[in-house]
C-alpha cells in the first residue's frame, strides 16, 4: 500500500523531528515536539523498573531452573508458611495481585501438591490454604538459593546504596497503598 506524501505517519521517524518547512505548530505541537526530541528512554524510571523487573526475573529464572516454581508462587508459599491458614483474597492482598490471577495460581499449585486447601471453620465459601509437605521441601531447597537471586541483583549497586534502594522501591510500591492519617507531609 502506497503512503501518501503529505501523511505525518507515512514519514520516516527521521523526517518528523521538526514542522515541514513554512508549516507553524501549534503551541501544544511544539510542546509535545519539545518533549519528543529531549526525551531519553534510558531516563525513563517506569522503563527502567521494567526492565529491572526482567532481569529480576532472568535471574530467577537460571537460579531455579528445573524447580518448576515462579517469583509468586515461591513468594506464596513464603507467606503461606509465615501466615498458615490465610483466605485466597488474603493472600492476593498480601501479595499485592489480582484476585483472579491467584486463584488460578492457587489452582495450579494446590493440583501440584504445594499448597492444601481446607474450607474455612468461619466462611462456608472461603477456604484457608496451607503449604502442603511438597511445598515445604520446595521451600528448603530454594530459600537457601534465594540469597543468591537477591545478591545478583543488586550487585551493581555499591553495598551503601542498597538498603536505600529497596526502601526506595518500598515507597514506589505502597503508594496509594497509605492511609491519609499514615501519608507524609
């Protein structure tokens, strides 16, 4: 399909740095043109937190290969073994996840025999989940590995800045999270 000459989307990435001679931007044009032409992806903290994200997962990955247990599902078992007995839209909660996305998560790793499922004594609807014997000898064979995963991480961060590091991501994490009376002024 031809593109036509005078189309701003049929023009190289190149061509659209700066208006067609003779042609004046609006005031909202040359701000968003401004923005375009000093903006730096590798500047960017969402790209950056994604990306961090991805390596954070590549190393678990290579860390726990042939475990057959993913970040949430281990960090599930984590709080599970913390907190026995908690209620799935607990553990959604505590994990910070979309309730449907753990339960088919609970789903699978109950099928798998990590976790157990017991109806709760209070809510006929609910059930308390617990880490079940697979689950706990999964657990011994990868916390003792999960130091690893956390040290890769944050390797490239002299040690001093580390601890600031993670309270940082602490804060980004909980925001909105807080309530008025807990908020900083």
């Amino acid at each position: 399909m031809a593109r036509s000459p005078t189309s701003k989307t049929a023009q190289p990435t190149s061509a659209r740095t700066s208006a067609p001679a003779g042609v004046s931007l609006s005031a909202a044009e040359a701000q968003v043109e401004s923005l375009l032409r000093n903006f730096r992806l590798e500047e960017v903290p969402s790209h950056l937190l994604r990306r961090a994200h991805f390596k954070a997962e590549e190393i678990f990955a290579a860390t726990f290969a042939g475990e057959g247990v993913t970040p949430r599902q281990k960090a599930a078992l984590v709080l599970l073994y913390q907190e026995p007995g908690l209620s799935q839209n607990s553990l959604a909660e505590r994990l910070a996840m979309d309730r449907n996305t753990v339960a088919e998560m609970v789903r699978r790793m109950h099928g798998g025999g990590l976790i157990e499922r017991r109806p709760s004594p209070t809510d006929a609807r609910a059930y308390q989940l617990y880490v079940a014997p697979a689950g706990l000898e999964l657990l011994c064979r990868v916390m003792p590995r999960d130091v690893v995963v956390e040290d890769q991480l944050l390797a490239r961060l002299p040690e001093e800045y580390r601890g600031l590091f993670v309270k940082c991501l602490r804060m980004i994490a909980e925001s909105g999270n807080e309530t008025e009376a807990s908020k900083p002024d």
